[in-house]
C-alpha cells in the first residue's frame, strides 16, 4: 500500500514521465509551411504591380532560423524597382529572401512587389514561392530551390493556400492532404485585350492604263490577338464604304469575311498614280472600353502612266484621244486650267500650275 506522501512522489513521477514523452515526441516536431496569395486578389493589366504576400508559419515547436525563401517569378513578370523587401537575385527571377527567426506556433509574413511585362497576352500566370533552406530538419519537407518537384499547389484547387498536406501527394496535384506544405503557387489573373487588323486591296479590276471609275476591291482580315472576348467590331475607312454588321471575337479567333469594301477610281488617283489608305477596325473589351486597330499595312497601288495621248487634227478640229489627265489651256491673265470630260460628256475645270 502507498501512504498519502508516496501517492504524491508517485503522481509526480507519472507527470514527469508523461512530460518526458511528450516533451520527446514533441522535440521532433520541425516543421516550417508556406502560403503564398495576392495580397489584393484581382485581376490586372499589362504594367500593373502585383503584390503578393508569402506567410510562412512555425508549426512545430522549435524556434527556427535562417529561413531562405525563393519566389521563382513567372516569365512575363518580374520584380519591381519599388519592391522594399529585400528581395536579391536578377529582377526576372528568381529571387530569394532571409527570414532571421520565427518562433514556434508563430507565424510571419513577407511581400514581393512584381510588375507585368509587356508583352504578356496570355490570361493568366502562376507565380510559386517556396522554402529554399532552413536551420533544421523539417518532418514532412525537404527544402530546396526547384520549381516543379513540389507535391499538391495546382492554383485555384483544394491544395492551394494549404499549409497541413502531408508532402506525399505528386507535384502539381490538386490534392489537399498530400500538399507540400513548404510551397505553394497563385495564379494572378491578366486581361490584356489586344486587336489587328490587316487590310487588302485586290486591284484585279484596274486595267493598264487605269481608268476613272475603275473599282479597287478591299477585305479586311480581323484578329483578336489579346486574352479577353472582343465584342461589337466594326471596320472604318476614311475613303471606302464598309459593307458588313458588328461581330464579336472570341480570344485567338480572326474573321476575314464579315467586311468588305470597294473604292471609286477618281481622275486624281489615276494622276497620283496610287491610292493610299488606313482602315481602322473597333471593338469593346470587357470593362467597356474600346479597342482599335488600324491597318497593319497601308494599301498602296501603284498605277501605270497613262499612254500618251494622241493628238490629230482635221478640218479645224482638234481630236485629243486617250487624253485621261484632259487638256491644259492658259488664260489671258497667265493661269493655267485642265480641262477634262467624263463619262457622259461632264465637264471638269480645275487651276492647276502652268507646266
Ligand atoms: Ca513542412
Ligand atoms: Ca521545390
Ligand atoms: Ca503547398
Ligand atoms: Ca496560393
């Protein structure tokens, strides 16, 4: 039988086993997780700065130090001149940051200021951030800097934003229990609309020499070469009128048969020897802004020179044949005029400089 003093001393000594256990499970327990979000979850632009926020919690029970982070930056983006964080490494990534210490059960936080490039037309991008070094031995991850090994992180899935996977699932899955608990992506959202427009003229009906009235043919091919739906394309051309309805493109898709157009020969064209013009094709992207495009290429024609004229005359009568630019007279006073007939025997004067 215990006394009541032995029942004590033998109370204490359970206690102290029980904590000697437990304070040896625990004495195992490493553990470092990472997070990584905007820190304004949206979605943005060609140019824009994207901030994002790594926590990175203790969850095991030893203090750790020296925790070296990498943000491996997507190709498009990179780090921004006004980023004060500290972040070393080439501004296209990767880069990586030193966090001095962090508690046990305690949790801290790390931003990265990116940019988007300008030449991004994809949708979306994921940026991927993880523990590239640490003072211990964490019990479910193996630091290291390499993009793609990471079990779990597949952006916007149930393992995303998940800091309790075990690390045992395959890299890139969207499963939340086996996540690597040490990485994790974000996916930032981009909508960079983006319109081209190419304008051709077929000049088959123009003869040699050319001929007023003569009709240059135009189609217009229409691309939307940006990441959002086009909506309520239209095509204008200051010289030619535009035959065909309003259409919507979707990203990638192009049109080359919704518009068309068809331009006059006029007597000035012919003496000009080319006819030069810019289309513009415009729409409506998503927040209610138009987009334009102009003609990636100016049409321009070059039209043969006229045959010279043939000049005769017979019984007082002076026959000008083939006389396309018409003929030049000098008034009294010294200024010169062209005259010329149109179809139908219209008459057009016009000053000119005396040759
Ligand atoms: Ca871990
Ligand atoms: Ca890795
Ligand atoms: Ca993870
Ligand atoms: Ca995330």
């Amino acid at each position: 039988m215990l006394n009541s003093s032995n029942q004590l001393r033998f109370c204490i000594v359970l206690v102290g086993l029980f904590l000697s256990i437990a304070t040896s499970s625990i004495s195992q327990s490493y553990d470092l997780a990472l997070v990584l979000e905007e820190t304004n979850p949206g979605t943005y632009a060609i140019g824009d700065q994207v901030s994002h926020t790594i926590t990175i919690c203790n969850q095991g029970n030893f203090s750790a130090s020296t925790i070296e982070v990498i943000d491996h930056i997507p190709a498009g983006m990179s780090l921004s001149q006004a980023d004060i964080n500290g972040w070393t490494g080439p501004s296209s990534g990767p880069v990586t940051n030193t966090i001095s210490a962090i508690p046990a059960g305690v949790c801290t936080t790390l931003d990265i200021l990116l940019i988007i490039g300008p030449s991004v037309v994809s949708a979306s991008m994921v940026n991927h951030a993880e523990i590239s070094q640490d003072n211990g031995n964490d019990i479910d991850s193996s630091p290291d800097n390499i993009l793609g090994n990471d079990a779990g992180g597949a952006p916007n899935s149930p393992a995303d934003n998940m800091m309790f996977g075990s690390g045992t699932g395959s890299p890139g899955d969207e499963i939340a229990s086996t996540d690597e608990d040490d990485h994790d992506s974000e996916m930032i959202l981009i909508q960079a609309p983006s319109l081209s427009l190419d304008k051709i003229g077929d000049q088959s009906g123009i003869s040699n020499p050319p001929q007023v009235g003569q009709v240059i043919q135009y189609n217009f091919t229409i691309c939307n070469t940006g990441t959002d739906p086009i909506n309520n394309i239209s095509v204008s051309d200051p010289l030619v009128s535009i035959t065909g309805l309003p259409i919507s493109l979707a990203p990638g898709a192009c049109n080359n048969t919704g518009f068309t157009g068809a331009y006059v020969l006029t007597f000035f064209d012919i003496e000009a020897e080319s006819v030069t013009n810019t289309a513009s094709a415009q729409g409506t992207v998503f927040d209610g802004e138009s987009i334009t495009a102009l003609s990636t290429e100016i049409t321009v024609f070059g039209l043969a020179e006229p045959a010279n004229p043939m000049i005769e005359t017979a019984d007082g009568d002076v026959y000008v044949g083939n006389a396309v630019n018409g003929v030049i007279l000098t008034a009294p006073n010294g200024l010169c005029y062209r005259l010329r007939v149109e179809n139908g025997g219209i008459l057009e004067v016009e000053q000119v400089t005396c040759p």
